[in-house]
C-alpha cells in the first residue's frame, strides 16, 4: 500500500529538517521527502492523509517501559500497554528483563515478541537478564538471548554485589559488542530509601536515598568500562554530581551512552507534596540544582535521551502510604507532551526534541528507526499542536492511572501513529 502524508511539518533530526514537506510511503517503508512538485510521477498514493497543521515525526523510541508480560497479566495486559504506546506516538519498546517470569531464558524472549507480534501493535525489543533471575551470581547466556531477540542486557533495579560477576559480564557483552543497560544505585546506601536524601525528606520523616549512592556505583560502571571497553548505557540519571562524572567519561572517550527519566526534567523533591505516591519514584526526584543539571546535559550532550520509566502500577498496591506503595508512574501517553512543553518553554528546536526521543534511543538499541530517512520502516507520528488538554489519569489507556502530573494543563497530542505505514491509531477527534 502506498500512502502519502501531506501538507505537514515534518521534523527529523536525522535529515536534520524542520519544514513543510510530504512523506511518501511503499510497502511498509519510507519512500522518501518531497517536496509536492517534486514527487516521483509513478507515485500514486492509495491513501493520501492531510497533516496540513500537524507536526510529522518519526515514531518515538522509548528506552524503559515495564509491560509486566509474558506471564503476569493481572497489573497491565500486553495489549493495553502496546495501545498507551501508539497513543503517545510510541513506536518501538524497550522493556526491561524484570517481567514475571524474568527475561533469562530464550523461550521467554520469543514468547514475548511472537505474543507482541500477534498483536500488531507498537514493536517490543526486550532487553535480556544479565544474571539468571536477576540474582546477581553468574552470568546468563547472552549470547542465545541475544539470538532470540534481545537487545541489550541488563539488571533492571536489582544490584550484582559480586563485582567480579558484572566484571565478567562486561568482559562477554564486549566481545560479542553487545550493550549493557545498568542503573547506577549503591544497594547498602539506599537500602530502604524512598526518597533524595535532603532537607525536605528529613522534614517529612522520609528514609533519604542520597546522591553519592548514584555516583559512586558510576564510578564503580565506569572503571568496568575502562578495563573491558565494554558498550554502557547509564539508565535515568538522576543528579547533578552524575552528569559531571558522565561528562567526564564521555570527554575520555568511554564507550558510554545515558538516558533521563521525563519526570526527573519536570519535577523535583519538593513536588512529592504531602506524601503523594504518585511522585515515588527511584531513582527518587532530586533538588532543583539536579533537575537543572539534567536539562543542562541534554542540551550539551552529554545526556543522549529521555525516557518514559513507564511503570503500570495497580491501585493496590499504589494507594499506600508513600513509603510502602510501590514506586514507579505510568508515562508513555505523556512522554511527547511533557518533552514539547519543556522545549516550548526553553525555547528548544523541536529537531532537538526528535533527537532525544526517536533518533538517539533508536541508535542506543541499535534499530533502524527514529528516522524519516529512505527505505526504514515507516513508523511515523502526527502531532496536533494546537490542541489543549489536561493529564487525567481516567483518560489513559495504559491500565497503570497513576502519575504525578495529574491535573497539569498539556499543549498538543498525538492524532495518529503509523507502524510499518499502517495506521494503527487515530484520535476520534480527528
């Protein structure tokens, strides 16, 4: 099927455009950009769709999302997560090997992607377990998970106490230039943390997470880096201090690469307000100073993308008193959203925005996507900016409802979302 977007305002970072052109789509792929004079004669669209008034973009690659498939299907189906994602204009997936049961085994990874197939949805590329059950005591078989489908390996939100364990893991991902995704957490510091350790924590009674658990696990990463030249992906920085020492290893040359959680560039400690669980999240909402930091490494590059952390949490076991529900905010619905009001807001180039949520995580997962660019997949968005609305958790598709940007006033939505050049989402609105 051919199928011809028109009229819109196409943005990609990798084509490095920011203007009115039409898009040109064959048999699932980009065909290319034109101008309308100048579209090949032998192209004739079987479907044409207006996108005069819309942003059109490539469709986002989104680094952490938690669908809690292939076996527990209780918090959050595999379907309605995939659909949260098309809303967002989410085109392809990573999740983490946490899932139930864990991501560690061959079968697993398949059953996942031919279950994520079926559907027709959003792509779902998993990352493998980096240690069987995510215990830290031995290395799994990467290189079978790799052949399944993985993506990269990591170890979620749980801790290798044995260095010489991850030592050797990182010894492996090399040698078959696999990456390694790891969330820099010393365990013992933030054994029972569930928030940033500073003033506002101690005055409500909070057990404090504080910064130098962040960096000296970083520090502790980029020393594996440095004697094994493995490929690092540092997932959701969180600190000021952080972005210091990644800058640091990226002007040496390391091998690293670093996503940010959306809500860790919106909010800070003081916006947990009256213990609400919505705003438990870890790595936890640091100062000001870090959340400007954050922004700060995105501009300058040291920071490559931002993410979701989409976490779909049930209402059992998040309508707790702060300390005991469990952390983490569902986000796929309002990654975009939340990206474009920070960089209307900080009078950032939209080709930026693209960058940080299709063409940077694509690169980071090693896909060809979160591009417009002749003969990828035609995985694009179309983005209404001119309609308001505001953050209801009762609207969201995704089955986690709980976020800490409830009630915010957002300008501009998804209307459609493409995957392989099908559309397979489109706003009743539009």
């Amino acid at each position: 099927m051919r199928v011809l977007i028109s009229g819109g305002r196409v943005i990609d970072a990798a084509h490095n455009i920011d203007q009115k052109i039409d898009v040109a789509i064959a048999a699932g792929r980009i065909v290319g950009l034109f101008l309308p004079t100048e579209l090949p004669e032998d192209f004739n669209p079987d479907r044409i769709i207006d996108a005069s008034g819309l942003w059109v973009m490539p469709g986002l690659v989104d680094l952490s999302v938690r669908l809690k498939e292939p076996g527990n299907d209780c918090l959050a189906t595999l379907e309605h997560e995939l659909h949260a994602a098309l809303v967002g204009g989410v085109t392809s997936i990573i999740c983490p090997p946490d899932s139930d049961p864990i991501l560690d085994e061959p079968g697993l990874i398949e059953m996942l992607r031919f279950k994520a197939k079926q559907l027709n949805l959003a792509r779902v590329y998993p990352l493998g377990a980096l240690t069987p059950g995510l215990k830290g005591g031995e290395i799994t078989e990467m290189a079978e998970l790799s052949e399944a489908g993985c993506v990269g390996f990591s170890q979620a939100e749980q801790p290798v106490f044995d260095t010489r364990v991850l030592f050797r893991a990182m010894q492996y991902a090399k040698g078959f230039n696999f990456t390694v995704h790891l969330r820099a957490e010393e365990p013992y510091l933030s054994r029972e943390g569930v928030a940033h350790a500073g003033p506002y924590a101690s005055r409500m009674g909070l057990n404090g997470i504080p910064v130098i658990s962040e960096t000296i696990s970083l520090q502790r990463h980029f020393e594996l880096v440095r004697a094994t030249g493995a490929r690092l992906h540092v997932c959701r920085l969180s600190s000021a201090k952080g972005v210091e020492m990644l800058r640091q290893a990226k002007s040496e040359g390391l091998p690293v690469s670093c996503d940010v959680a959306i809500h860790h560039l919106h909010l800070i400690d003081l916006d947990i307000g009256y213990f609400n669980s919505s705003a438990y999240i870890l790595p936890p909402l640091r100062e000001q100073r870090d959340r400007d930091a954050l922004r700060q490494g995105l501009l300058d590059g040291t920071i490559d993308a931002i993410c979701s952390d989409h976490v779909p949490i049930d209402d059992d076991l998040k309508l707790l008193p702060f300390g005991e529900s469990q952390p983490g905010a569902t986000g796929l619905e309002l990654l975009l959203g939340l990206t474009v009001k920070w960089a209307h807001e900080a009078h950032i180039p939209l080709k930026q925005v693209v960058n940080w949520l299709a063409k940077k995580p694509a690169e980071i997962a090693g896909l060809q996507s979160g591009t417009l660019q002749p003969g990828v997949s035609a995985d694009v968005l179309l983005f209404n900016p001119n309609i308001e609305w505001i953050v209801d958790q009762h609207s969201l598709v995704s089955r986690g409802k709980h976020t800490p940007f409830e009630g915010l006033p957002l300008q501009g939505k998804v209307v459609k979302t493409l995957v392989a050049g099908q559309v397979l989402y489109e706003s009743q609105s539009d």
